[in-house]
C-alpha cells in the first residue's frame, strides 16, 4: 500500500469463516488481538461489465450507462470514491 511518504507497505488481508455466535475459544484468542496501528479504511466495489458484449457467462441486461440518468448516478460514484480517497 502506498504510504503518504511515498513508500510502499506490505497489508495482509486473512478472512476466516466465523459463526454469528463467538465460542469461548474464538473469545479468548479475539481478546488477545490488537491491531499495532491505526486500522485501514478499505472499501469494495462491484460493478457490471457495462459495455458487456454478451461474452460472460451471466450477462446482464442494463439501461445505456450513456443515458442522462445513469450518468448523474455514475457522476455520484465518483464524487464518493474521492471522498473516500481523500478521507
């Protein structure tokens, strides 16, 4: 990850499958983690292949992303990703 220095910082990323209830196990082990430093904003997005030219296996029929409303909508997504790039 690039830091504000301009230098590179290697993230880990470990996802685990859990249960919705924390066994005694996982609760002791969960009480003994702390993070060494400030948590990282991450965010995920997911988007359609908006020029799809029916090549995929699931394709999906969409309004033209050229069309005035889509474009306001996109316009809105770029307006919150930077938002979140300069947070």
């Amino acid at each position: 990850m690039k830091q504000k220095d301009g230098s590179h910082k290697e993230a880990a990323l470990v996802y685990q499958r859990s249960s919705a209830t924390a066994t005694p196990e996982t609760s002791e082990i969960l009480s003994t983690f702390q993070l060494d430093e400030k948590p990282i904003p991450l965010m995920l997005l997911g988007a359609y292949h908006m020029g799809n030219p029916n090549l995929d296996k699931f394709n999906v029929e969409a309004d033209d992303a050229l069309a005035p409303k889509r474009q306001a909508e996109i316009e809105e997504v770029v307006k919150k990703l930077y938002r979140f790039s300069t947070n």
